[in-house]
C-alpha cells in the first residue's frame, strides 16, 4: 500500500463521540514508552504526525487520522503508566475498553510491545482480555533496531511462547523498527488485505 495522505481528522474522549461514518478503523495501542507515536509516523511517511514526547502517557484522548481518505488510523491511549492517578487511570481504562469493545468499525487492534523487555504481565493480561472478548487484534514488536538480530529472535521466540501457554494459537505478528523502517510494508499490505473485508 502506498501513503498519499495522511492528516489528523478529530480527537475523542469515548467510543460514543467517534466518527460517524462507516471506514475501517485499525487502533495502535501499547504501554507507556514503547514507541508508539513514532511507530505511526513511520508507517505513514508523516514524521510529525503524532507527536512523539519524552514523557511517557501524553495521549490522553483517541486520535483519528484519515489515512488516503479511506481509512482511520487510531492512536489509543497508553496504558499501564503508573504516574497517573487511579481516578486518570481509571477513566482511561473505561475509555480504552469502551471504544475497543464497542467501536465495530475497528477492524484490528494492533498491541505494540517493546522487544527488549521480557513478556510482562500487564500485556499478556491485557491480551487474555481481548481474546476473552473475541477482539481481533495482532501482536507488533517494536525497537528491533535496538537489538542484534539474533537477540531480536530470540525475544519474540521467548514472547510467543509464553502467549502459547494460554493460546491455542497466536494472532499475526509483526517485527517492527520506526528507526529503519523495519516491518511497515508488512503491517501497511495486511491493513489493504482487511481494508477489502466488508465491515
């Protein structure tokens, strides 16, 4: 798939005040700090997209871009950022679920997950949720750049298993690099396949 345009469209602050029409969402979400911002700007080509911050747990609202102006893609909200208030977290956390369980036009959420980092148990918690609910969503592992091939292997390999252990089967996964871009055709041709699909 090839990026011709790509702007931000609306933010908002629950599922019910989404936009109206009838195109294909596909939602990125991940802990706090796992490059999610400059994730989408790679995929998109926009390096300014998204804002990217030294702060962790800036995204606060559920961003829209209208990508070719066909499809949305959706910057959710971190989660799991433990320098907020519980109230902060709270609503988040009903934002999040509300618009992921909710919002039948989103046709993927895509779990972002730091490579270097060892299977955490807010993630793997978080994806026994969406399995639970029959969310379809897809693993993408970010900051390959930041390991050797070998070591990046060797981290999704010890992930995948761990989901195996509660998974019959895992869900697409993507190996993913915002520095070299790294993974984006991949991610951008299985977003054309679904964007066929009827919603």
């Amino acid at each position: 798939m090839i990026i011709n345009t790509a702007r931000f469209h609306i933010s908002s602050p629950s599922a019910a005040k989404c936009p109206e029409d009838r195109r294909h969402e596909y939602a990125f979400i991940g802990r706090s700090n796992v490059g999610k911002s400059s994730l989408i700007n790679m995929l998109t080509g926009r390096k300014g997209l998204a804002m990217t911050s030294a702060t962790p747990g800036k995204t606060m609202l559920i961003n829209y871009f209208l990508i070719n102006d066909d499809w949305y893609l959706v910057d959710l909200p971190g989660y799991g950022y433990a320098r907020r208030s519980k109230d902060d977290r709270a609503r988040l956390e009903r934002m999040i679920k509300g618009y992921i369980a909710e919002r039948e036009q989103m046709t993927n959420l895509f779990v972002l997950i730091d490579v270097r980092h060892k299977p955490q148990a807010i993630d793997l918690e978080f994806m026994q949720w969406l399995g639970e609910n029959g969310i379809p969503f897809s693993i993408v592992f970010t900051k390959l750049d930041k390991l050797t091939p070998a070591a990046g292997k060797k981290s999704i390999a010890a992930y995948t298993t761990a989901l195996l252990e509660q998974w019959e089967e895992l869900p697409p996964v993507f190996a993913t690099s915002a520095t070299d871009g790294r993974g984006r055709d991949a991610i951008l041709d299985y977003i054309d396949e679904m964007n066929h699909l009827p919603l």
